[in-house]
C-alpha cells in the first residue's frame, strides 16, 4: 500500500463502533467565532453563522473525524474571548444552537466530536478576574501576550459541579447529533492542572498520588456514560505525552494514564504535549523533524500500553509520507491535524485525490503561527480568501495584525482584545 491507500483506510473504535472514514483528524482549535458581550456572559458562546460556515468548509475537505475546539463547559472560565460555550446554567437551548454545526461537520460522512474543556488558571485576564484551579497557583503572565489573575482553589462543590458540566456538555453534544465528545486533558487546561503535582496541591481525594490527581477525569467519563447511557456515543481524550516541565506531568504517568482510560472504554485518545508555560508546537528535538510529528518519539513509548484504544497523534505532521509512515510503523493509527487545516481546510481530500502530497509552507515565525491560524480561521468564516502564508509578504501583513497593531476583528461585529 502507498501513502495515499494507508492514510485513505477506515477504522472502527473499539466501544462504540463507530468508523471514522480515514485516517485524519482535525484537532481542536479555538475559532473565537461565537457571540461575546462581556456585560451579559449568558449570551455568550452561542455559535454564529460565522461558526458554521468554517466548520462547513472542514466538512467539506474529507476530514475523518472533526473536532469542535475548545467548548467550554462553564462560562466563566472561557479560554478567550467568542469561545463557543455550553453552559449548564445558560438560558438557551444549547441543542439547537449546537446542530447546525454538528450537520454540517457530517454532511460529508466526517464524524463530529466536540471538544470540551475548562480553561481553569489559563482564564486569561481580558475574560476572567477570579480563576480557580485545583490550588491557589497562578500561570506566569506573559505568555503568548496573555496575563492571569491568581487561581483560587476550587472547593469539593465546585469540584463534582465541574464534573457535572461535562457531562451536560456531553449530552448537549449528544442530542444535537454530534459522535462524540473529547475531554481537553492537555496543554495545561483544567483537567491537566489536576494531573500535574507542580499545580496540584491538595490533600484531599483530588490530590496527591497520581491516582488521586486523575480521579477527576475518571469521574468525567463516568458522568457522561451515566448522562449518555448509548455506548455508540464515542467518549475521547486529548492528553499530553509530556508537560515539558521539570516536575510535571512524565511519560511514565501518560503510560499508567492510557492503560486506564482504555479500562474505562475510552475510544479514541489524542496525544499532544506542552502547557502556557512550556509551548511545545515545535520540534524540541532534532531526531523528531525528519518523522515530522513533535510528540512521535513519546508516542513510540505509549504505543504499547494501549491495546484497543485508538491512538492518535497531534502536531508537526506537514507531508502524506511521513503520516502514512507512522501508521505503517504502528507509532499511531490517526494523525492529527491544526494549522494545516488553517491554510488549505480540504487538505485531506488534495492528498487523497493524489493532487496534493502535503500542506503549503507556513512563513509566519514559529510563536505566532497560532494566531495566525485563527486569523485564516475568520477568513474561512467569512468567505474571504485564506491569507496564504506560505509567501513572505502575506505572513508579514498577519503578523502584523498580531502584533497588535490591529484588534482582531469578529465577523459579526465583536471586538476582540488583541491576540
Ligand atoms: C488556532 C489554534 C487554536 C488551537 N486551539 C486548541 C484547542 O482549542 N484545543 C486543543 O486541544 N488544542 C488547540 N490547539 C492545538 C492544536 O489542536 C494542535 O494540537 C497543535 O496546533 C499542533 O498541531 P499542528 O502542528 O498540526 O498545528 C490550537 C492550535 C491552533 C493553531
């Protein structure tokens, strides 16, 4: 088999039985396309028309499985501004708000998960002034230009009333037709401030050994499972093979966390890496760039524990070869895909109709790649042309909307601070 026919095969999740058509995904990025008036936050996160429309060209492009990213589950705690929310105590109808998306993202034949999450500490300033986190810590001000206020520690209450948001979330997602739901246990979000004993602090059940501090996520899964009692609904997870801190969240623990989820009929779990304060969405070493995935040399060494779950990896993957080739060598069965998808949305249709053998060149400097990818976003959004920045003088024109020079404008009128 080549490239093509590897990465053009189907695959079954092991508990729910669902078939994903092939072997992309588009991993969750925050699109800051829903509504935002800062002074009425129960208005908040109800997808716009903008909203849809990019998730209709995703739909479009053959993707296997698509990720709406990142929905948070209370609207307090939002990871910027135009988040798309679903909030237990919100006053509309989350169902009908939420599938028009969910219809255009299978349109197609993609499957539809959403990911759900809780920006915990990483509520930036410009959204939150009070976060709460599993301890009073604070995430270092300054990052990608963000600023944070102290994180108080969340309450036993609080605790079992986050974990009844996902499972509304959930079920929201699952009324309004969507496959499945992911739980965002990367990247220094919520639930992987919980893993991690450098922001966990507690002594209580939520804190501690390594089992304590994961109890949080297995008491998620099984308040979806009890929400959602149709086991064909697909319950998945984003989690770091690495914090890349001295202290955080290790490999050894992502191993003993796989091989837990997997008892706990995860189906799908999509490996990335990194926190605010330690950015990994770049090669951190030299051996990983020829097999283009950041995270692909980690993955080796998690491959193993997991038997039925499907495993999928996230980040650096530009070229069909070096994709199909860690399908081949077994290191993942899925590849992830963000930024790529920022540029050309069909990507995967150009590859799998022989058009394309991978994704343009991305001239915008490493850092800013990411803002830069929500700038492309509200381009889809709107129907305007992708800003291609794989030529030198449209990356510097995006870069110096970043910069923030320019506030980001919301297509349907918002203003967004600078990013
Ligand atoms: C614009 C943008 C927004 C992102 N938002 C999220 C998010 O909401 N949830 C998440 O898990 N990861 C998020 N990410 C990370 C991506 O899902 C992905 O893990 C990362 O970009 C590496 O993949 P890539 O090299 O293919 O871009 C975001 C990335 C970008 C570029």
């Amino acid at each position: 088999m080549d490239a093509v026919q590897i990465l053009g095969q189907q695959i079954k999740l092991p508990f729910s039985g669902k078939v994903v058509p092939n072997r992309f995904l588009k991993s969750a990025m925050t699109e800051r396309l829903c509504t935002w008036d800062p002074n009425n936050r129960e208005e908040c996160g109800k997808p716009t028309e903008s909203y849809i429309n990019a998730y209709k060209r995703w739909g479009e492009g053959q993707i296997g499985v698509i990720m709406l990213g990142n929905i948070p589950v209370h609207r307090d705690y939002l990871e910027a501004a135009g988040n798309a929310v679903i909030d237990k105590n919100n006053p509309w109808d989350a169902v009908a708000a939420f599938k028009p998306v969910v219809d255009v993202v299978k349109a197609h034949g993609s499957l539809c998960i959403g990911q759900l999450t809780h920006a915990g500490r990483q509520a930036p300033d410009s959204v939150c002034q009070q976060p709460v986190s599993a301890s009073d810590t604070k995430t270092p001000d300054g990052v990608m230009g963000l600023n944070f206020k102290p994180a108080r520690a969340m309450t036993e209450d609080e605790i079992w009333d986050a974990i009844d948001r996902w499972a509304f979330g959930a079920e929201v997602l699952y009324k309004a037709g969507a496959d499945g739901a992911q739980l965002h246990a990367a990247h220094g979000y919520l639930l992987s401030q919980f893993f991690s004993p450098l922001v966990n602090k507690r002594t209580d059940q939520w804190g501690g050994s390594f089992e304590n501090r994961s109890r949080i996520i297995f008491e998620v899964v099984k308040a979806i499972r009890k929400r959602v009692p149709d086991e064909s609904f697909i319950v998945s997870i984003k989690i770091n093979s690495h914090d890349f801190i001295d202290g955080g969240f290790s490999q050894e623990e992502c191993a003993s966390m796989v091989e837990r989820l997997e008892a706990a009929r995860v189906d799908l779990i999509e490996l990335s890496g990194g926190t605010y304060e330690s950015l990994a969405f770049e090669h951190k070493k030299e051996s990983t760039k020829r097999r283009e995935g950041f995270f692909i040399e980690f993955a080796d060494r998690i491959r193993p524990h997991v038997k039925k779950s499907v495993l999928a990896v996230t980040g650096g993957f530009r070229n069909a070869e070096p994709m199909a080739e860690a399908i081949k060598q077994d290191t993942c069965q899925i590849v992830g895909l963000a930024r790529p998808l920022c540029s050309e949305p069909d990507l995967p249709k150009k590859i799998l109709e022989r058009e394309s053998k991978g994704a343009l060149d991305n001239a915008v400097e490493s850092s800013l790649q990411t803002p830069a990818a929500v700038i492309q976003i509200h381009a889809m959004a709107e129907n305007r042309p992708i800003p291609d920045i794989s030529k030198e003088d449209v990356a510097r024109d995006v870069t110096d909307m970043i910069g923030g020079k320019t506030a980001v404008p919301h297509p349907e009128g918002a203003k967004y601070p600078p990013m």
